[in-house]
C-alpha cells in the first residue's frame, strides 16, 4: 500500500487517537487531528492530506458537512464521514458532498481501512 495522508476532524478525543492508531498500524500518516474545521482549510493547503475522516458533530459553529462544504471549494479529497446521526436530513446532506462516504457509528476498523484502500489505491 503506498503510504497516504490523513486528516482526522473529530471532537472526541478517544476516538481521534483510536483512529490514529488504526493508521499508524496500517502505514497511514495522520498530519493532523482537530476537533472543529477552524484550521482545516489552511492544514488542507499545506499538508496535501489523500483522505479526511469528518465527524458530523464537531466542535466551533459549523458542523462537519458545512465544513465538507467550504473544502469542496478549493478541494476534491476524498472524505470519510463518521456519524452516529442517521436521520433522514443529515444523511441527505452528506450525500450532496461529492467524493464521500458515509460510515455510521458503531464502525470496525477493518471497515475504516476497507474503504479507504478501495477509494484511494
């Protein structure tokens, strides 16, 4: 597997370095972990992340699929959204973001990988 770049937006703390750990164990750099979109524009342009995992309920005033929004503007990376939401409206907005997925909470983390090597490699 070539080695690719993660970018982790997720407020929760344990399951931020849970996933980090499941990159690392898998050869994926994590360059940065942020807990609301605040920075997530100007870490896009400067580390050149191959994948972002986007939690829905983030920390700051927009949530994780207005963020998706604002990268959609300078960006196509692909995003993984993680979410325990699954009503109809939010499942609906992540489907407009082109170049996503939607994984729902409780996920495997073979599932996280799975689709991450079949979307990038």
């Amino acid at each position: 597997m070539k080695e690719l770049k993660a970018l982790i937006v997720e407020d929760d703390l344990v399951s931020s370095r849970i996933l980090e750990l499941i990159f690392k164990k898998n050869e994926i750099t994590t360059v940065a972990n942020l807990s609301s979109a605040d920075q997530i524009l100007e870490l896009i342009s400067s580390h050149a992340p191959d994948f972002i995992i986007m939690d829905v309920m983030i920390e700051g005033d927009i949530d994780g699929v207005e963020a998706a929004e604002k990268i959609r503007q300078i960006s196509n990376v692909f995003i993984m959204f993680l979410t325990g939401q699954e009503d109809p409206n939010t499942v609906s907005r992540i489907g407009r973001i082109s170049n996503s997925q939607l994984i729902l909470k409780p996920y495997l983390h073979r599932e996280i990988i799975a689709t991450i090597k079949s979307e990038l490699l």
